[in-house]
C-alpha cells in the first residue's frame, strides 16, 4: 500500500510543479518573442503571411525552453518528494558520488 501510496504521491507532486512551470516558461517565451521580434509568435504556420523561417526559429526556441523548464520542475519536485519522504521518487536513482 505505500509504494502505491508513493507513486501517487509523486506523481501529484509532479504535476504540481510542472503545471506552474509549463505556464510561467511559456507566458516568458512569449513575451521575449514579441519583445525581441516585434510582434507575437506565431501560433499556426499555415496562417497566411507567416514566414517560415519565422515558424521555425518559434518552435525551436520554444521547444528548447520548455524542455528546460519541464527538467527543472521535475527537478524541484524530486528534491521535494526526497525532503518530504526522505527518498528518492519511485523509479529514480541517485545519481551522485
């Protein structure tokens, strides 16, 4: 009954980071893009008048920054988890020396 406990914990506590996370990160990407560009990301590249290379330097940048967001949320859920328990999450391992 604990480890399923554990599991459901954790993964309660992951989407309690993450969400936050994923929203803050692209509320920034966003704001960035229209700062540096001028104008707002483009949403769907088959939009008449969206360039390309446009589209392409937008899904990069975001792709890039919301998989950094999602390590670092999971991240700050597992030491988290590991403060709260006193272990690692289920399913990871201790990676240090």
């Amino acid at each position: 009954m604990a480890g399923a406990l554990g599991k459901v914990g954790w993964k309660v506590l992951g989407y309690g980071f993450a969400i936050p996370t994923g929203i803050v990160v692209r509320k920034v990407i966003s704001a960035a893009w229209t700062s540096t560009v001028g104008s707002d990301p483009p949403k769907n590249p088959e939009a008449p008048g969206t360039e390309w290379k446009e589209a392409i330097a937008w899904a990069a940048a975001s792709g890039v920054l919301v998989t950094v967001g999602r390590m670092v949320a999971s991240a700050g859920a597992a030491k988290a988890y590991r403060t709260l328990t006193g272990h690692l999450p289920p399913g990871l391992e201790d990676g240090g020396p």
